[in-house]
C-alpha cells in the first residue's frame, strides 16, 4: 500500500515528461542523441547542443538532458582519446602544450590561453563528429527491439 502510495505521489510526476507521447522509437533516439552529442569533446556545449537538437528532431527533453548528464564523466573519459584519433587522421604531431602550461597563460594573455588548444580541440571535434555517426546508429539500434516488447520501459502511457 505505502509503495503504491510513494509510486503514485513521488515516482508518477517525476517521471510523467519522460513519458509524453513516446514511442519505443523516440526513446531510443533521445538515448542516443543524448550519448552522442553528451560525450562531444567541446565541454561545455552540450547542453545547448542537446537542448537544441530535442527541439530539432522533437525528442523528450528531460530525456536528452538527463542522458547528457549522466554521461559526463564519458566525456572528459573521452577528450583524450578523441584528441588523439584527430590527430592520427590528420597525421598531425603531437602538440607540446599542457593543462598546466594553459593555467599559466590565463592570467597573462587569455587569448592565448583559450587558442593555445584550438588544433587540439579541432582534432577531436573531427574524430568525434566521424565515429560519433557510427555509434548513434549503434546506440539507437540496441534498445529500440526491447522498448517496443510489451513493459518496455518509459513506454508511453495511453491514458
């Protein structure tokens, strides 16, 4: 009784807009639209990125937003190694500045500062944004056959 109660008053509005009007096909696409643009090696974007392609394509946004979220700790994962893979497809040289050495610029030149990474971040931009295109296929393709099994999850409610 007390769970029915707690599920009814707590649980059912906080999770009611993840459940508007979604099909087993939008989830999956507001999961791996989150996933993608949430691991995008330009911190601090992706929020607006999220916020901006849900409104594009018409996805949950509390969906995208809390995928985005919960995949932060992805994204700085990923810096380095997206960082890297640009790199290579470039055939570009390491570049010999570090986090330290862009600490230091700061209070001197901020400019400088802020281009200091600029071909490092383009690098990543570039390997992200080519297997960024493979893993959103991939992403929206594993959970889109359980979703649509009857008691899949965040189904929507036909009400």
């Amino acid at each position: 009784m007390r769970m029915l109660l707690l599920r009814r008053r707590i649980a059912g509005p906080i999770l009611k807009p993840f459940r508007q009007g979604l099909t087993p096909e939008k989830i999956s696409r507001s999961i791996a639209l989150g996933i993608t643009l949430g691991v995008t090696p330009l911190l601090g974007s992706t929020s607006l990125l999220c916020s901006a392609a849900a409104v594009l394509l018409r996805l949950n946004q509390p969906l995208v937003q809390t995928v985005n979220y919960l995949v932060y700790p992805l994204q700085l994962a990923l810096l380095i190694p997206f960082i890297r893979v640009g790199r290579w497809m470039f055939g570009a040289q390491p570049m010999g500045i570090s986090l330290a050495h862009i600490f230091d610029l700061l209070p001197a030149d901020v400019w400088s500062a802020i281009t200091a990474p600029w071909t490092a971040t383009m690098h990543a931009l570039a390997a992200w944004l080519v297997l960024d295109s493979a893993a959103f296929l991939v992403i929206y393709a594993l959970p889109t056959p359980v979703l649509r099994r009857p008691g899949g999850s965040l189904r929507a409610e036909s009400r």
